[in-house]
C-alpha cells in the first residue's frame, strides 16, 4: 500500500473534519468542525506552552493531509498517462478530463490536474 492510500484509508477511518483546534479550562483540544467530537490532547499542566501550538499543528495536518494526498494521487495519474499516453496508462477520470477537447487530450489532463490542485488546496473544503 503506498503512503497516499495509507493517508486516505486512515482519513476514511477517521471522525470527519475539517478539524481546528481551541484551548479550554481542561486542556488544548483539537475537535472536528463537523460534528464537532473533540480529542483533548493534553493538560495545560503537562506542557502548558507547547499545548496550542500543537494542537493548531495537529489539526492542520488533520485537515492537509488527506487533501495534499488526493491532489498528489491526480497529479501523479496525470503525469503518467503524459509521459506514455496510452489506454493502458489512462487515469479513471481521463474521459471526464478529454471530453471538451477530444483532439487534444493533453490539454484536457492538463486542465484537470489544475482544477484538482486549486479544489484540494486553494478552496476550504476539499
């Protein structure tokens, strides 16, 4: 299994996010902002400057990493079928990518890899 499918399985797995993060009387938490479960990941009292900062970390990769590893998975599929473009190369979105270009397809898997990258990570949600 490689390390974008590990990332996308344990996401999956996971409560859904996107996630944040605050600090509380009980300790700093990181908690999703959809159905907004919180995981209290340490006591003001056992590292009482360290806590936010790590829980801000702990959230953003929370939230990053399953969209760095969607956008990766797209763009890799993509750069395969441009460096031997073939059927057998051909990512499963390839029809959806070709479809307004048909003559020119790689303008099309081109374009579609920059959509993904701007929707995985230049919008909010991915």
């Amino acid at each position: 299994m490689s390390l974008i499918d590990e990332v996308l399985k344990a996401d999956a797995e996971m409560t859904a996010g996107p996630w944040t993060h605050d600090s509380e009387s009980r300790g700093t938490a990181v908690y999703s902002t959809v159905d907004g479960r919180r995981l209290t990941i340490c006591r003001h009292t056992a590292v009482p400057r360290e806590a936010p900062i790590n829980a801000a970390g702990i959230a953003l990769y929370r939230t990053a990493a399953p969209k760095l590893a969607r956008a990766y998975r797209i763009q890799m599929e993509g750069l395969r079928w441009l460096a031997d473009p073939c059927p057998a190369t051909a990512p499963a979105w390839f029809e959806d990518a070709t479809k307004d270009c048909p003559t020119r397809p790689a303008s099309g898997v081109a374009r579609y890899m920059q959509a993904a990258l701007t929707r995985e990570l230049e919008n909010g949600d991915g």
